[in-house]
C-alpha cells in the first residue's frame, strides 16, 4: 500500500547530531523541528562538574522533559531543588519555574532534554554566537536572548 502522505523514518546515529556548546554546557542536537515537522525536539547534553546550567527561569511556548542518563543532575523547581539520577525524569511543562546544575565536584552530567513544540534550539544557537562574537554572557543578555523565544528569566 502506498501513501503519498508518507516520510521516510529520521535515523541519527550516535555521534550525529547538531553540537552547540553554550555557557558551559555541550547540547547535541539530535531532532530539531527541521525532522519531525515541527512536533518535537531532542537533545543530549553534558554539564561539565561544579557548573551552572541554566538559571531559574519559565517556557511559555515550550515543554521540556529533562531525563538523565548518567551523573547526577540538581533541578531547581518552584518547591526547591531536587537531584535526579539515571533513568531519573523531570517535566517542566509551559509555567513550571526550573533551573538545572550540576553540584558535583568531579562528575560530569549526561541528560536529554525533549521539547514540545520544538524550536527552542535557537536559543542556544544566539548564545553560541554571542560568544563566538566575543560579547561577555551576562545575566541580562541571557534574559534578553531567552525573551526571544517566549522565556522569563527569574
């Protein structure tokens, strides 16, 4: 049977993926919006030890669900900070206040993060260049760049 509707599955091996290093934190883009016609996205990351990854703050057109994979990675919510371990999972859906680091002193953290709807890897893609462009990332920047993409900092 054929269906002229159909698309041919997105296959990403392991190495693939759109790397965009931002503040500290290596994201691996694995799906964007540009695969999955604007449903969902996914990233790897990798938060480096005693390094902050993103400060508190709230998605108003986006979800996330952040999983983790190895390491131990401390995710500030509007209740306080929690720590989740592998397979260990967190949904920050539009409103939720959440921020994440990683506390330890010598382990570094491995997680993906998916996104509904996608999109929000333009973000990371502003601050890269930002950097690249040599401009210092300072909290108002950060604010700035995350109130392009429907995102309050706290």
């Amino acid at each position: 049977m054929t269906n002229s509707s159909s698309r041919p599955a997105v296959v990403v091996r392991a190495a693939d993926g759109e790397p965009i290093p931002a503040a500290g934190v290596l994201h691996l883009f694995k799906l964007t919006g540009e695969h999955t016609d604007g449903r969902f996205g996914l990233e790897e990351f990798t938060v480096p030890p005693a390094t902050l990854g993103a400060r508190p703050h709230i998605h108003r057109g986006h979800d996330e669900y952040f999983y983790v994979l190895s390491g131990q990675l401390t995710v500030t919510t509007g209740s306080g900070e929690i720590v989740l371990g592998p397979s260990d999972l967190a949904a920050a859906c539009r409103g939720s206040v959440h921020g994440f680091r990683n506390a330890s002193e010598d382990t570094p953290v491995r997680a993906l993060c998916m996104y509904t709807p996608p999109g929000y890897e333009q973000y990371f893609r502003d601050v890269h260049a930002a950097v690249a462009a040599g401009t210092e990332l300072t909290v108002d920047l950060l604010a700035e760049l995350r109130g392009r993409y429907e995102t309050d900092s706290l």
